[in-house]
C-alpha cells in the first residue's frame, strides 16, 4: 500500500501504521480513510494529500 | 542628501535593511514585551537580491536602508521565505518601486502569496534542497515546513555562509543593536523561549528534525541572520542548541499555577497549593491571569512538568481569562504535564469540572479529581488542596527521572 505526503505540512500518512490517536487501524489505506479524515498535524483534508514518489 | 536609514554591514555582500518596531506589545495575541524587528536582507554582487521584506507600514523604511547601499539602481530578485505579513506585507510596494525580475519561494508559498495579493506577483517556485544562481550567486532553498507555517523555507548563502533563518530562530527584541553578541545574554534566553514557546511549541517534533536536517548537511555557518531579533555572527549554534533543547520539553521540577479568582477564594486554593508544592521541592510559578498574559504562561510552561489551573465559576462557566489561556494553551500542544483543576463557587460549581476537561482533552495527566470550594475555602478544603500538591510533587519527580 502506498503512502500519503500531506503537501501542506509534510506529514506522511503510513497504511502499515494507520493513525491510531484519531482511530484509524494500521492496514487501513489511504483510500479507505473516511473523507472525515484529516491531516493529523496540521489539519487540512484528503485532497491536500498526494501519493509519495 | 543621505538616506534618512541605513543598512548594516553584515556580512561581505549581505545587508541588514529591515526595520525595527519599537512600539508592538499585541502580536496577534502574543504579548511582545519588548517589541520585534522584521528583517529584511539584501545580497549584494553581480546582482541585489531581497531576502524577504517587512510588515507594511515599515515599507519606506526598508526601502530607505535598500536606497543608502544601491541608490536608485533596482533589485533582480525577492526571495520569499515566509508569506505571512510581517514579512510578505511589502512585498508588493516592494515590487512596484524596486522592479525585481522575478520572485522566488516554496510552492506553498506560492499558494499564500497568490492568496493574500492575487495572481498579479510573478513567482517561480524553488524545490526544497534546490541550489540556483541568481544573477551569479548561489543559493540553496530548503523547506520547513510547518516551522511555523506551510510555506515556510530557509535560504542559504555559501558564498558568505549566510543562513538566511526567516522565523526560525528568532525572537521578538526590538533595538538598536543588530547583533546578538551587542545584547546581554539573558534577555536572548528569555524572548528567545518565549518566542519558542508561543510560536514553535505545536511542531516540536519538526524542530528536532530540522536540526538534525541542518546538521546531517554540514551547512557552514558563520552568519544565522533570522527575521525577527539580532543576527548571530558569533556562536551561531547556540540558539538552534536550545531550539533543539526546548523542543524535546524535558520537564523540570517545577510547577505553573496559573488561575483567575472572583473574590480570592480561588486564589487561596492556588496559594495552599503552592505551599504543597514548594515544601515538597517543587518549585512554583504562581500566576494571577489578572496580571499575567497567556503569553507569559505559555513560556513558564515549556520547562515545567507541573500544570495547575484554577477558576471560580460565573455563570455556570469557567471565566473567560481562564477559557482564553487554556484554548490558547491547548493549540500549543504542551507535553509531558502533570496537573490538576480547583477552583471555588458559589452554587452550581461547573468551573473546576470544566478546566479538569481542557487539562485532560490536551493530555495533561491528571493527578487527581478537580477541587471545589463552595463560596470560601475552608481549612479542611485547603488540606485537599496542600495533599494534592504533595502527591503531585511525588508523581512530578517520578515523572522527570522517566523523560
Ligand atoms: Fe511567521
Ligand atoms: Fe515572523
């Protein structure tokens, strides 16, 4: 599963860690956040995300 | 006729043509005691580059030290390294009377300044750890983002060794002198960790990061010239030293107490705990919100390991001063706390409850139920209030052996 750079903060979202502080499982990718989902740090939603190269 | 302001010299081809704001106390709600500077540099050589500008109505002062090096000649190029106002304010007088070919920034920055001036601004985006000649003399951009805002960067000089830091290591400190080594050593400590605590705190984990960024590329450098306070031309490492210190925010013992009182019951809870507190070796910030600033609240809380807050209760509510510091607080993202909530009331008594709830939702670890008054502290209520300090004192020092 691919990972997430969040282009506004930097932050990386990791399928095989999850977000477990917000209740996201480890396994679960990207594309199976809800669009509830944000950016743990700085806040912005899934759109500002992009796949890491 | 000379120009009414002047540059400073501060490095071969590098010119300090900022300015200085003597009389800012409320940085959008940062209390800036001693007022701030907004640096802005220029780099002189086969070409002039502006390393960012200052806020607004500073514009004519910043162009006056531009006039004092290169008269009427124009500039080639802007470097953006932060969009936010008090150093992209001027960017468009800056535009219009200076001509650049070309404004360079990150491309986050390029989303901002569009937001903030329209399309009009002609910008070419540099990518993080990218070196380019302009004009003949090289440059390396690199991103930091979040420190303190997306389109954050950094641009260093080699030829001068130059790090050009925008917010990044800087405090607010207007003055005379330019330079840090001109300023007594405690007033840097201080308005440099205020300017840490209030500002960086929330992105600690990027702090650590950049540091080792910067040290994993061997940046030479013998000039750390950031955009707000002194430029640092000896021991240069040492504010990013502490930088790296209060980023990792290994608590002391030592505790804030920081409260709001309607007719000092409440503060006659804090001051028993406070006695609990300093018998048991803990030392203790007691701190009045009708004389202190949530700004200076926010500093005494970098190093503490201690967080005691308190509030009557008006109105079925916590008072607002205290609402105000803990939601200012929370956005900080404080760690490794250990605290408790009191307070006093009158009938219904949500106050005590509420702080409680703002400790915990930010993740203070709660050494015990909140503390409630009704009307006066009586002496058994004021026992509660000493044990409770000694308990936390207890945890307090069990907690520092564990960071
Ligand atoms: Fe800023
Ligand atoms: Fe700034």
């Amino acid at each position: 599963m691919k990972k997430y750079v969040c282009e506004v903060c930097g932050y990386v979202y990791d399928p095989a860690q999850g977000d477990e502080e917000n209740g996201i499982a480890p396994g679960t990718s990207f594309e199976d956040l809800p669009d509830s989902w944000v950016c743990p740090m700085c806040g912005v939603g899934k759109s500002e995300f992009e796949p890491q190269e | 006729m000379s120009e009414p302001f002047q540059a400073v010299k501060v490095s071969e081809r590098v010119y300090w043509v900022g300015a200085v704001d003597w009389n800012i106390r409320d940085f959008h709600g940062y209390q800036t005691g001693r007022g701030s500077t907004y640096n802005a540099f220029l780099v002189t050589g086969e070409s002039n580059i502006l390393i960012d500008t200052v806020k607004k109505p500073f514009f004519d002062e910043m162009l006056s030290r531009v006039r004092s090096v290169i008269g009427d000649a124009g500039i080639d190029c802007i470097v953006s390294n932060h969009a936010e106002l008090d150093h992209a304010g001027a960017l468009p007088d800056a535009v219009r009377n200076l001509g650049p070919k070309k404004i360079l920034t990150s491309k986050m920055g390029a989303r901002a300044l569009h937001d903030h001036f329209g399309t009009g601004l002609d910008l070419s985006i540099v990518k993080d750890g990218e070196s380019r000649s302009i004009g003949g003399i090289d440059f390396t951009f690199l991103e930091t983002k979040m420190l303190h805002w997306p389109d954050s960067m950094v641009t260093y000089l080699p030829g001068d060794r130059v790090l050009f830091s925008q917010d990044g290591f800087g405090m607010h400190l207007a003055s005379t002198e330019r330079f840090s080594d001109e300023i007594p050593n405690e007033i840097l400590e201080q308005e440099g960790a205020k300017y840490f605590a209030n500002i960086l705190l929330p992105f600690s984990p990027l702090v650590t990061k950049l540091i080792e960024r910067i040290k994993s590329l061997d940046l030479r450098i013998d000039i750390l010239a950031p955009d707000h306070g002194p430029i640092w031309r000896k021991d240069t490492g040492r504010m990013p030293e502490l930088w790296a210190k209060w980023a990792l925010q290994k608590p002391k013992a030592k505790a804030v107490i920081v409260f709001d009182s309607m007719w000092q019951s409440t503060e006659t809870m804090a001051k028993a705990i406070a006695e609990g507190l300093v018998e048991n070796g803990i030392s203790a910030r007691f701190m009045p919100l009708q004389v202190f600033h949530r700004s200076d609240v926010a500093t005494e809380l970098l190093d503490a390991a201690g967080f005691f807050a308190g509030s009557s209760t008006l109105n079925k509510h916590l008072l607002p001063r205290m609402a105000d510091v803990l939601t200012y607080i929370k956005g900080l993202k404080p760690r490794n706390k250990m605290g408790a909530a009191f307070g006093s009331f009158g009938w219904s008594g949500e106050g005590s409850q509420q702080v409680h709830e703002m400790l915990e939702s930010m993740g203070v670890e709660m050494v015990g139920a909140p503390l409630a008054a009704r009307y006066v502290p009586d002496a058994n209520d004021l026992e509660s209030c000493r044990q409770l300090a000694t308990q936390a004192a207890t945890r307090i020092f069990e907690h520092i052996e564990d960071k």
